[in-house]
C-alpha cells in the first residue's frame, strides 16, 4: 500500500467489516492519513504492530473474542510511541474515562466518523507527539493528557 509522505501509517482493529471497509474509504481520499492494516480482532493487532509499524491504532472496544479493553494496556506498554484512538460505538464519558485509564490517547464515538477522520486523527497525533515528549496537552478528545 502506498502511503503519501508525510502521511501517518494506521492500523484499523474492529470485527465489523463494513466500519473498516467505510473508514478506508474515508482514508483512501485522505493524503494525512492511510490504513496500512487491518485487524478484526484484538489479538491479531501484536503482529500488525511489528510488521505494519503504525502512527496510530484504531482501536474498537467491542470483539467477539479478545475485545479492545483487554488489549489495550498491553499494547500501550509494547508501542508507547504509537497513538491509541480508541473508535466505539458505546457512548458516554464514563466509558471514555475508562479507556483513558487504561492508556488510550483519544475516545471518539463512532457516531461521529465522517469524511474529516483522517484530518481529525492527523490534528490528534500531533498532540500525542507533544505528550510523548513531556508536555502537557488537552485533546479535544479527552481530558488533559501526559504520557511519558
């Protein structure tokens, strides 16, 4: 897959084949953002994370066998470079707090998902990057975050 320069390498983990078949509609029109894999379940995401080496992870909360709760923890301590955007269909701050205690960057709903993603994503791990490095940022995704 050929990704623009400059552009950010994501990997999409969600069971729902039409949600990834839309977003990468939505990421193929884009020059901020391309899908370069894809996952329809938790425990495939490990081996795209070596082989894919992405920006960001799309990470959907609900699957079938090894849902994103659980991987998530791990997967922030084996790629604390990486940006985890945790993309739901559950709704609710209470949910999105949950996600940012264990480790997700950003909570954006699924309801929400329109052609502005990849710009939306781009804006997000610019953010990131400034987190990762010590600053304190506040996402309009979520509460003040510092990562280190």
């Amino acid at each position: 897959m050929e990704v623009p320069e400059g552009a950010l390498r994501v990997v999409m983990v969600d069971d729902d084949l039409r949600i990834r078949t839309l977003t990468r509609m939505l990421f193929e029109r884009s020059t901020q953002a391309r899908i370069v894999a894809e996952a329809a379940d938790g425990d495939q995401v490990f081996d795209l994370l070596h082989t894919a080496e992405p920006d960001v992870v799309l990470l959907d909360l609900l699957m079938p066998r090894v849902d994103g709760r659980t991987v998530l923890p791990q997967l922030v301590r084996e790629a604390p470079e990486t940006m985890v955007l945790v993309l739901s269909a559950l709704s609710g701050i209470d949910e999105a707090d949950r996600t940012f205690a264990l480790g997700a960057f950003a909570y954006l709903e699924k309801s929400v998902v329109g052609p502005e993603l990849p710009d939306q994503i781009k804006e997000l791990h610019g953010l990131f990057q400034r987190a990762i490095a010590g600053e304190t940022v506040w996402s309009p995704a979520g509460p003040p975050r510092i990562r280190r």
